[in-house]
C-alpha cells in the first residue's frame, strides 16, 4: 500500500497562497444579500444600529463603542479580529429610521475603503397585510484592506467571515424579539 500525505501539499498550497501577491483576485472585496426577515422595519432597524453592544452578539468583534449619537448619524469604534489579528476601526453611521442604517470607515488604518449598508422595505408579498412583522432587508458591504497580510486573510475567510456576520443580526433579532408570528400553515409565509 502507499501512502499519500497531503500535509505538505495543503500547507505549500495555503501559506503559498497567504504570501503570494500575484494570487490576490482582488484587493477589493463585495458582498451583496437580499432577505425576507420575520420582524419589522423598526425591529431590524434597531438591532444593526445598536452599534454598542454589537461586542455582545457579532462574531468577531472583541469591543464596540459609540462616540457620539444623535438621530441621524453616531461615530462608531469597533475592534475586530481573531487572534493573533486584532484591529481597530471607526465608522460614521448614518441613521435613518427605519429605513437605512449605512456605516463608512473614517480613519483610513485599516482600510482604503470600509462601507456597510442595510436598507429595510416593506415586502412586496402576497397577503402582506397577514404579515405585518416582516420587511425586506438589503445588506451590502464593500470593503479594501491596506494591508497585503489583510487582503489574502479575506479572500481565504471572506464568505465565511461574512454570511456569520450578516447571519449574527437575524439571531440577534430573534433573541430580542422572539419567534415569528405566522405559523408553518401559512402557505405565504416569508422564507
């Protein structure tokens, strides 16, 4: 019988990867979701403009603080990363309630370019008015790292990285507000 290893091949192959600048396929990474969520414009609304606690429920993200806050807009600072990568960055949000919750990286560190936007509408379902504790959630992030080391760690993680994160709000939600209101009977429920 013969043996193969993979290991050397897998570990030439990955830190091959990791440091090679010709393998990066993008410096700038995009993500774009759409989904019926199973609570409210205002519902989801509050959960991904608490940027406070986004330390308690966002995987990743190790400390969160809001500078200042008013309506309209908050100056957010958010350290993420796992070990041994551990990076700070702050964003100005822009707040428009309950429709928008829009964040722009403001101090360059980190990122060429840092933007994160989440509209919420009302579902355009049959029977919508059965279904008053639901919208339409549009989420959007668009970011470039600086840093080369940065950059081959989010093409490696990068739709990992992100469907948790965007899956971290939906829970967080849940955890907040509960179960839906329809039942599994209603053949027009959203999915």
């Amino acid at each position: 019988k013969m043996k193969i290893s993979l290991k050397p091949l897998l570990t030439k192959n990955i830190y091959g990867n990791l440091f090679n600048k010709r393998n990066i396929s993008s410096w700038k990474k995009e993500y774009t979701d759409h989904k019926i969520a199973e609570f409210s414009m205002e519902q989801m609304f509050e959960v991904v403009s608490d940027v406070e606690n986004y330390a308690k429920f966002l995987p990743f993200c190790q400390k969160s603080i809001v500078h200042t806050r008013n309506e309209k807009e908050l100056l957010g600072e958010l350290q993420v990363g796992f070990p041994p990568v551990t990076e700070s960055y702050v964003s100005r949000v822009t707040l428009v309630r309950p429709y928008l919750v829009k964040a722009d990286c403001t101090d360059g560190r980190l990122f060429h370019h840092l933007n994160t936007t989440w509209r919420f509408t009302k579902p355009r379902l049959r029977n919508a008015h059965r279904f008053p504790n639901s919208c339409s959630v549009h989420f959007y992030i668009s970011f470039e790292f600086k840093s080369l080391l940065h950059s081959q760690l989010a093409n490696i993680f990068f739709d990992h990285l992100v469907s948790q994160m965007e899956a971290a709000f939906f829970k967080e939600a849940y955890r907040r507000y509960g179960a839906p209101k329809w039942t599994k009977s209603d053949t027009d429920a959203p999915t």
